[in-house]
C-alpha cells in the first residue's frame, strides 16, 4: 500500500473524543519505550 485516501477524518487533536484517550496514552507509551530501547542499546 503506498496511500490512504480519507474523506470526513480529523486531522486535528481538538476533535477528537474521549473514545480515543486510551489509544493516545498507548501511543505515548510506545514512544517512551521506543526511546528508552534506544537509550538502553548504547
């Protein structure tokens, strides 16, 4: 797959609701992982 082609999403935080406040903090944690993983392998 080289594109996604989305009509009526939401580009903006502002919009979105509190359905996807879980899923935020999970991508948070990724992030912090991923830097700890990196901060780790030196």
């Amino acid at each position: 797959m080289e594109a996604l082609i989305v009509q009526n999403g939401n580009a903006y935080e502002e919009g979105l609701r509190e359905f996807w406040e879980p899923l935020k903090a999970y991508q948070l944690f990724l992030d912090g992982t991923e830097q700890l993983n990196s901060f780790m392998d030196r």
